[in-house]
C-alpha cells in the first residue's frame, strides 16, 4: 500500500488533549466508515513512527479528518496534536481495516459502543448514517472519563440515540449517567438481542473485553459483534 | 523520499532498536487485538483437528490428548501488523512438527481455523521445522482466554494475526486460500522484517 502526502488544512481543538486535523489528500482512494489510516512520522535524521488512527469523516467527504488524543509520553500523538500547523504535510496510507466497518446498505439496527477515543471510527459511521439518510436505527452508548474528555460534545448533543456516561467526573454540573458501561446500560440504551443488532465495539482493551462479553452474556450473536481495540501504550 | 516532519524527534532512547522490525514500537504490556468477542471453550469440549487436503481428518485430540504430548518451552519476540513488538515472550505449546508427525500430505498450504470463525492463512512449510506451535502456556501459567487460550497458534515469524487465537485445527489445502484479515486488506505472507503489513506491501 503506498504512502500519500496529507496536507493540513485545518485543526480544531476538540477537548483540552485532542484534536481533529482535517487533511487533503490527493491519491485518497476513499475509504468506508470504521476504517483506520497508518501515520508516518519523519525527523530530521530520517528516524520514523508510525501509529494508527481512525478515520472521523464519513466516506466521501472532500477531506479526511483524524481526531488525534495526545497521550503525554507516547511518541506521535503529541506531534500531532500540539504541533501540527495549516500547510504542515504529514505521510499517511490507507484506508485500513475490511472488517470494522458498517456500510449503510441496510435497515438493521446499530448498536455503537465506544470507550475514550474509541468513538472515533463510530462517529464516522454516525456521521454516514446522517449522509445517506439510512433507515437504520442507530444507536451510541459513549463512555468518557469527564465531561471535559467528552469528544465531538455538541455534535453529539443533537443527535437523539446517543447515552453518554462519565465514569471518572466528580463534578457537579454533569446531569447525565455516571459509571461504567454495565449490562443495564446496555440493557436500556441498546437494542434487544432479538431484533439482531449489528454491534461494534471500540476501545481500550479492558473496555471493548468488558463490554464484548456483556453483550454476549446478554444473548447477542457473537458474529454481530465487531470490535476494534486501542492500546494504551505507545500513542 | 519521506516527507520530513519539522520538530518531530521521536523516542530514540528506546531499547531493543535493530531487535525490532520497521515500523515497530516496543511494549512491556500484552496488548490485546481481535475483531470479535473472547471465546470460552470449555475443554471438555475442546479439540485439535488436523484435516487434510481431501477434508478427511487426518489427526484428532482432546485437550487430555493434546496435554499428553511432547511440549516445548519457546522464547521468541513477537511483532503485531498494529505496530507494537514485544520481546523475549514465553511460551510452552506443542510443535506443529510432533502434530504433523503421522499425516502424510502432499499439501503446500494451511488455514488455520479457530472458535468464533477466525482463520488465517499460511505455507505449510513455514508452520513446520520448528516454527510453529500451538501454545497453551505463557509466562509460566495457562494461557488465559483474552489472549487465546486455552491454545493459539504461535508462528512468531510472521506478525502476529497469523498466530491464530482459539485455535481448534489446521486444515490442508493445495491451493492457497485466503484467511479473515487476509481477504479483507491484510498482506496474504506477512513477513514483520520486510514489513508485509497490507495488500501490495
């Protein structure tokens, strides 16, 4: 797969550690909702890094957006994140991932559960979903750490099926759902497994492993069940 | 010739460079990649198969079986398509040789297939001559069930999706045939040192 020359055109703050670059990309062969591009950093000595990160523009949208989280010690996030001017260029291939994906091309409910940045690739699939104006119910369950994690805040917002849970907010002026993701959570704010849903998980480890398991433990066929980890190493 | 990104330094301090292959970063953790739910086959239930190119099983164990035979105690670094690379991983498992050992086959290739539907494909002969196991143990325990267990496939060689978790046979087969991330994007060899990540690589 070859590498392709992004240009920046725009950065726009997201939360105080994220980011949402918006690229041009010339060769870009268009990509479908879910999928990730390979980032590849250069220095000056021509040392390289790569990382991956998932793609928040809908297929067919005029330029690709990556939301970047900036992990503090990893070594390409904070590049990206803090760095990165209007015109910079920056190497990246894609897209990546057959599998996490969802198409639009029918009417079956979508349950999408997303951890932290895990949200990502599913507001892309949200994002698809308003494009082609699908049929399909869909739904978000979003677990973010505080209200000030909380990406996408007043997109999300206006969207109807989306519950989002703060698991770590101590403050008072969050009047939404504490705690974690549970089998009532999902329970109430997803869709029952008789109706079939297509289900795609995304997350760190423990989060997509926790919530994989629920929704399998609640009767959902595991072959509706799409997951998608991130670590939390490297960055 | 690379675009070079002004400012950008990287972690240079990193040990491990040269052990690593491109495009690799090293982790002390065992991260966990799959693209569906754990799988928790009882091992009452749990067998290996060997079925050969006519689809005739050719080799068949119960986890009793399976346990009973000749295992090997493996030190070998790993290297996942997601970029992290993890050295000197232990493991203990069965070599594919010793299961092999009994089936005659004039098969070149071998897919790989696991509880959940997961498969992947491979030469034969890079899952033999000592390259390949199917391991149980890691790290001096069972191996537990988010990273494959109770046995994966262990072909260290080649990055890590080719080490199929929840491994239940091998099937034989004459003519090549694409696996689950093979069909879908992924580099059909996936050599990590000339880094067959995806299609075209």
């Amino acid at each position: 797969m070859k590498w392709l020359v992004a240009t920046v055109t725009e950065t726009t703050p997201e939360t105080a550690s994220a980011v949402t670059i918006r690229l041009d990309v010339p060769d870009w062969p268009g990509h479908r909702a879910g999928q990730h591009v390979d980032v590849r950093l250069t220095a000056e000595d021509g040392y390289q890094a790569q990382r991956s990160y998932s793609i928040a523009s809908p297929p067919g949208s005029d330029r690709l957006e990556l939301t970047v989280v900036r992990i503090d010690d990893g070594e390409v996030s904070p590049y990206l994140a803090s760095d990165l001017d209007v015109g910079d260029q920056i190497e990246l291939r894609g897209p990546i991932g057959g599998y996490f994906v969802w198409d639009g091309d029918d009417d079956r409910p979508v349950l999408l559960t997303g951890g932290g940045s895990g949200v990502v690739p599913l507001v892309s699939m949200m994002r698809h979903h308003e494009a082609v104006d699908s049929k399909a119910p869909m739904r978000l369950v979003y677990s973010a750490r505080t209200a000030g994690d909380v990406l996408y805040r007043d997109e999300l917002a206006n969207v109807h099926d989306v519950t989002i849970t703060l698991t770590r907010d101590q403050s008072s002026e969050w009047d939404g759902r504490r705690g974690r993701v549970d089998n009532e959570l999902l329970a109430t704010a997803g869709w029952p497994p008789s109706e079939g849903p297509r289900c795609y998980v995304c997350g760190p480890d423990t989060f997509v492993e926790a919530v994989a398991n629920i929704l399998v433990d609640m009767g959902h066929d595991q072959t509706n069940v799409k997951t998608e980890r991130f670590g939390p190493t490297g960055g | 010739m690379a675009i070079v990104n002004r400012g950008f330094k990287g972690r240079r301090s990193q040990a491990g460079a040269g052990l690593i292959p491109p495009g690799q970063y090293l982790v002390d953790d065992f991260p966990v990649l799959t693209a569906g739910p754990t799988q928790f086959t009882p091992l009452a239930e749990w067998d290996f198969t060997i079925l050969d190119e006519s689809g005739a099983a050719a080799g068949r164990w119960t986890w009793e079986e399976f346990q009973a035979l000749p295992a090997d105690d493996i030190i070998v670094d790993i290297h996942c398509v997601t970029k992290w690379s993890k050295l000197g991983t232990h493991w203990r498992g069965v070599s594919v040789d010793t299961l092999m050992e009994g089936v005659e086959t004039s098969a070149e290739f071998v897919v790989a297939f696991s509880d959940g539907g997961y498969t992947t494909n491979l030469p034969l002969a890079d899952v033999l001559d000592g390259q390949a196991w199917v391991a149980f143990g890691y790290d001096g325990e069972a191996l537990e069930s988010e990273h494959g267990g109770p046995a994966r496939l262990l072909v260290p060689h080649l990055y890590f999706w080719k080490s199929a978790k929840w491994v239940r046979g091998l099937r034989l087969l004459n003519e090549d045939e694409p696996g689950f991330w093979e069909a879908v994007g992924y580099h059909n060899y996936g050599d990590p040192w000339r880094e067959q990540r995806y299609w075209g690589d």
